[in-house]
C-alpha cells in the first residue's frame, strides 16, 4: 500500500471566510445607527462627584412664583419675603433634605425682582435653583451659520 490514505484530512485550512461576519457586522451598525438617532436628546452634561458612603436624600422643591402684581406666592400660596424666608428654615430643618428652588415670574415683572428672589434663597443657603421658562425653537438662521448682510446697490 504505496499511497497516502487520508492526505485530503490532514491539510491545513489556509483561509477563512468572512463573509459572515462582515454580514453580522453590518447588521450591527445598522441598529447602532437607528438606536443612537432615537437616544440622542438634548441635555446638558454634568460630571456628578462619586462616593461609596453617600445615603439618599431628599429633593424638596420650593416653588416661587412672582405675579405681574409682584405678589409673591410659595407653592401656590401667597407669601411675603418673610414668609418664603421662615418656610425655607423650617424646611432646612428635616434630615437628609435637598432643597430646590424653582423661581418663576410673569414677563412683565421687573429684572430686579426676579434677582431679588434668587439673592433671597441664596442667602437662606439654598444654592440650587431654576428659572422657569416657556422654551422656543430657535429661528433658522439663529441655528446654522449667519448670511452674509445684504449690501445695497
């Protein structure tokens, strides 16, 4: 028995096919590029500190609203200065409490109004708050590039 029996199972395989996955790779992009497009929304990013010993806290929100009267009102109900200053200490008073301070004003209400509400919490060591706005899509131009002005002849 002179000849090789068996010579075809002993060759090395010298390639591989990749088509396949090239195919699974392509059906990957494809979902990432319809995924990232539907997860993409606007938000602003903030890097927030870590810590293994931190417990859960509490978000109160004080809700401060300054009609065009510059009546004052604390979660719907009418204040004065005073007042929002005495509800702030007391609720500074309960443990594990994040306060919030959400300061809305009617349009016509003076600048210095608004500052005067935000030095206020401030000042009652609330150093997080927001300002209430009616959000707008931004003009076309506003969002691309400007056109160049238009030069009379």
């Amino acid at each position: 028995m002179g000849g090789k029996i068996g010579r075809d199972d002993e060759d090395v395989i010298a390639e591989i096919n990749i088509t396949p996955m090239v195919d699974i790779m392509l059906v990957l992009l494809i979902i990432f590029m319809v995924t990232t497009s539907v997860i993409n929304q606007p938000a602003i990013e903030v890097e927030l500190p870590e810590a293994a010993t931190g417990g859960p806290t509490e978000t109160t929100s004080l809700g401060i609203f300054i009609d065009k009267a510059s009546t004052w009102y604390l979660n719907g109900t009418p204040t004065t200065q005073d007042g929002l200053r005495a509800a702030i200490r007391t609720a500074k008073l309960e443990p594990d409490v994040d306060l919030m301070a959400l300061i809305a004003a009617d349009r016509s209400v003076p600048h210095g109004e608004v500052v005067t509400a935000i030095d206020l919490v401030k000042q009652e060591g609330v150093l997080k708050f927001a300002i209430n706005i009616d959000p707008v899509a931004l003009p076309p131009q506003a969002a691309g590039a400007t056109a160049p002005a238009e030069q009379p002849e």
